[in-house]
C-alpha cells in the first residue's frame, strides 16, 4: 500500500518505454515554465519561487507518488490561500505553512484517508475552483490594464471598488501587451498543440517590448534579477504562538491539495486505464510540502492540465515527472536570467486564461439545475469563498460535504461496491483491468469512477482538447457508477454531443441498473443506441472490434462480472 509507484513498474522501463517518458517529461516541462512563474508573483512572492517548487516539489510527487503520470507543482487553486498568508505572515510564515500542511497530508495518507477523500461532494469542489477563479481572475486586473494604483485592497468589493476609481490610469501599452499575450495563448492551439500559447505568448511579448522599448512593467522592474540556481535548505523560523496562527490556513492548503492531487490521479486513472494508490499519493504529497520549503518553495500538489498533457504525449511511468523537473532544472540553470524581461501584463494574461480552465462555467451552470441540495451547497461554497475567506469556505464546505455524503450513502444499496471504491488496491489486483485487455488502434477506453463521476467526466472532456486527432471509437467505462443524477446525465449528453461532433462512436460499458434506467427516461438510451451499451469491457470491446472489421476476441478466461444482471446465470 505505501510503495510508490515508480518502484512498482521499474519492470516496464525498456529502452522504448524509457524514450517515450523523456519526450513526455521534455514537454510537460516546457508547459509548466511559464505557469510556475505566474503562480508565484499572483502568489505575492518572487518569480523564482514557483521554478523551486516546481523542480523540488516535481521530482519528489514522481519519485514518492502512488500514480503513474501525475505532474506535480505550483498550481491556480494555492494562490488566494498563499497570498493572503504572505500579506498577514509574510514569507517566513508561508513556509511555515506549508510544512504544516506537509505534515498533516502525510498523517493524512498514512491513516489511509486517501479513499474518503475522493467522496467530497463535486458541488463543493466546484464552488471553491469557481470561487477562487474569480478572486484570480480579480487579482489580476491592475497589471493587465496597467492601473497606476499604489495598494489594491485585498478583499473582493474593495478590489473592484479600487479598479473603478482608477480606471482612468489605465496604460494603453500594458493593455495592448495584454490582448496580444490574450489572443496569442487562445488561438495558438489551432496552430500546434506540442509548444504551449503560454510560452509564445511571453516570448513574442517580451521581444516586443524590449525591441520598441515600451514602459511596461516587468519582472525586473518588480522584483530585480531572478536568480538562475536552487539555494541551500534553510530552515524557516517558527515559534509555537505562530504555528497555532497557521493551523487553520496550514489545513487549507492541505484539503486543496488533497483534493486537486487525487482529481487529477483519477482523471489519469481513467485516461490511461491505470489505478492509483491514494494513500501514497498524499504521503508523497506531504513528503514535497515539507521539503519543497527548505528550498524557499511554494506548496506543490497535482496538476490536472499538465497530468493530461503527461498522459496525451506519451507519459505513462513516473519517470516522465522526473525528467519534467530536471527540464525545469536546466531552463532554470541555462536561461533563467531573461525571466527578469518577460512583461507582467503577459503574465497576467495567462492567470486569466487560468482563472477561465478553473471558473468551469458550463458545470457550474449545470449543477444549478441540480437538486436544491447541490445549488445550495455550491453557492454556498462559491460565495463564501469570493467575499469572504478561503478557510472559512473550507470549515463550512467540510461540513457540508459530510452531510452530502450521508445523504448520498443513504441512497445507495450497493455496500459490496462502495467497500472496494475505500480500499486502496493496485490495478494489478482488478482481473477486468484494461491494462490486461487488448485495445485496438483507434479505440479509447476511459473509466469513470464512482463518486467522481461529474468530476471526472468534466475534466475528461476538458482534456480531450488536447488531443490533435479524436479517436475513432471511445469507450466509457460505468462499472463504478453506482447511480447517477440529472447532473451526470446532463454531463453524459456533453459528452455524446463532443463525441458525434468529432465523429467518434461513443460505447458504454458496465452499466448497472439504475443508470441504464435513468438513461431510458433521459431519452439518453435511444440517442446513444442500445448496440453500444454493453454490461461489461469484453462485449464492449468486441463490439468496438466489430466496428473496424476486426476479429472479436470474446471474454477472457479470468472474467469477472460488473453488473448484477450478469451474474445471475439466465
């Protein structure tokens, strides 16, 4: 249980495996560069800081971690907690805090917390990402118009106030900057999709500016010269009336962490038909958040886009982590002293683009025609967390979330399932594993896993946009999904609209009951075609074999049921 995973796959390491995890880990570094700098100066701290975590924070969450492909370093969901903490605490309280929280992630995963984590309700988790998108998206006004304001207040209304006030200092040159970094990141996808619209948006800026000579702002006029090494561990200074300060907020990044972590684990999960070890993910968590800060480094936790960019070029063994910070490393070492030119309007630009992946508006939208129990927890957490306090969000999310779970258990009859989704298994131990099934080219299978259902899907369709080319047939997994609501059939009709707009042949499999019947009265049944729901990945896969012109397997000898209906003999 607590092995990690780099040491359970040394075995599939060949040389093939081995160039495939450099290329992957080679890219994924080049992503994270210019988002690791924005992290940290939206964090109120130095450039370099975010570099530090990224490279320190990175390599341990590979090395340590229960998943195969998670990339860790800084993320978007930290920066509203981390800054408040540097303007009460300033940057000695700050480490202080995330070695607490590193502390209280690896108590978390070694009391096997892992598995409970992953059934905090979706409406909670997306009332804090909306939330503090939008404080994000808030914070980044000034540098973006380029607003000659000395102190922005730190709360939301005071904010605003300020930006309206002062709107007529706005500096048409950081605004001009801005828009082009803007345009550059959303339409240079269209382009390509191996180098980031991040990256080029900051190199064409930086030229820019520094070959016109335009006065905006950058990271040199802020912060001076950004240093191009990883300085030696030092320990912060703390006393126990400081510690008993930082609890609260300590917690809050760690339940953040914890949460983001293991989303980004099951995406993956589902993506490349793998099983992570959850305990050990948060141990390996806990392990970078009490290290990384020696270093001068932010909190550090999973990142879904850059896991999924891991996973779409290649990355399938921790190795491609590894490599991804040593990537970071060498950019640091090698190039890290023309950070100082790169324009704060153009940093801003990606913090908006950031604040927008975060805000998830098409579900927020969707929960809200949830039950009255959902919107009022979402808008709840959404609310308290924009006008008021982070960690007053989290204390009142929590308990929301445990009432939500009780009642969510309440409605479920199926025990036996629901105790295998708490224990913590390898995907070696699951005898319907796709990773133990032949896929033909062209096919892709994702699984959705229980409680994570809307999450997961969500983010699935989100990581898609990555790939350049759609797979002919794709293949949804369901035997996890106990029941689903009028959310997850409203996310499931998204993904059939996806799936026939890029002229995929959508496949269910493993359906159980009540979802097959709520896919009748949902009219979601004939619209995706009853030859395509299957109760289990054998038919569902010959099936999909059936479609290309090829030979079907049948099932395997070690099959094992995954719906009731199939395992009462006819």
């Amino acid at each position: 249980m607590f092995k990690p995973k780099l040491f359970t796959v040394l075995h599939e390491l060949t040389p093939e495996r081995i160039g495939k995890d450099i290329i992957s880990g080679v890219l994924v570094g080049i992503v994270a560069l210019p988002l690791a700098i924005a992290f940290a100066i939206a964090s109120g701290v130095s450039p370099e800081k975010g570099l530090i975590s990224a490279v320190i924070g990175g390599f341990l969450v590979s090395f340590l971690g229960g998943s195969r492909v998670q990339i860790g370093g800084p993320t978007g969901a930290f920066i509203v907690i981390l800054f408040g903490i540097v303007q009460e605490y300033d940057l000695n309280g700050l480490l202080l805090a995330t070695m607490m929280a590193g502390v209280i992630l690896m108590i978390m995963g070694f009391a096997q917390f892992g598995s409970l984590i992953k059934f905090i309700p979706y409406p909670v988790i997306v009332g804090f990402t909306s939330g503090i998108a939008v404080i994000i998206f808030s914070s980044q006004v000034k540098e973006f118009l380029g607003l000659s304001i000395d102190t922005v207040p730190p709360d939301f209304i005071g904010k605003w106030s300020a930006f309206a006030l002062n709107i007529e200092t706005i500096d048409l040159p950081s605004l001009l900057i801005g828009l082009l970094a803007l345009l550059i990141i959303i339409f240079w996808p269209k382009l390509s999709h191996k180098v980031p619209g991040s990256l080029v948006a900051i190199v064409v800026t930086t030229a820019i500016v520094q070959q016109f000579h335009l006065g905006v702002a950058t990271i040199e006029t802020r912060f001076g010269e950004i240093p191009s090494m990883i300085p030696a561990p030092v320990l912060p200074i703390f006393d126990f009336a400081t510690i008993r300060s930082l609890l609260m907020p300590a917690t809050t990044i760690a339940l953040l962490g914890a949460i983001e972590a293991l989303l980004a684990a099951v995406v993956a999960d589902g993506m490349i038909g793998s099983r992570h070890k959850s305990n050990m993910e948060l141990i390996a968590q806990g392990a970078a958040n009490i290290i990384t800060p020696l270093f001068g480094g932010l909190p550090v936790t999973g990142a879904i886009a850059r896991t999924a960019t891991n996973v779409k070029n290649g990355g399938r063994t921790p190795l491609s982590g590894i490599v991804h910070a040593i990537t970071l490393l060498l950019i640091m070492i090698l190039f890290g002293r023309w950070a100082k030119l790169i324009p704060m309007p153009a940093l801003a630009a990606i913090l908006i683009i950031v604040a927008w992946n975060m805000s998830e508006i098409k579900v927020f939208r969707q929960l809200l025609k949830s039950p009255k129990s959902d919107v009022i927890v979402l808008m709840t957490t959404f609310g308290l967390t924009v006008v008021f306090d982070l960690t007053v969000a989290i204390e009142i999310g929590m308990l929301l979330s445990v009432i939500l779970f009780m009642q969510r258990m309440a409605e479920l009859s199926n025990v036996g399932l629901m105790t295998g989704e708490l224990k913590d298994r390898d995907e070696e131990e699951d005898p319907n594993a796709i990773v133990t099934r032949k896929v033909p080219e062209g096919v892709e299978v994702f699984e959705i896993s229980g409680p994570f259902f809307f999450g997961a899907a969500t983010k699935f369709r989100d990581a898609m946009h990555i790939v350049e080319k759609a797979p002919k047939i794709r293949i949804i997994r369901m035997r996890k999904v106990l029941s689903i609501d009028a959310t997850g059939l409203n996310m499931m009709r998204e993904l059939l609209k996806d799936s026939n707009h890029s002229a995929t042949r959508l496949i269910l499999s493993g359906v159980h009951a009540q979802p097959l019947f709520a896919l009748q009265q949902y009219g979601l049944y004939d619209e995706i075609g009853e030859e395509n729901i299957f109760g289990n990945i054998d038919d569902a896969l010959d099936h999909a074999r059936e479609i290309l012109g090829l030979p079907k397997l049948g099932r395997q000898l070690n099959f094992v049921p995954s719906v009731q209906r199939e395992m009462t003999p006819p």
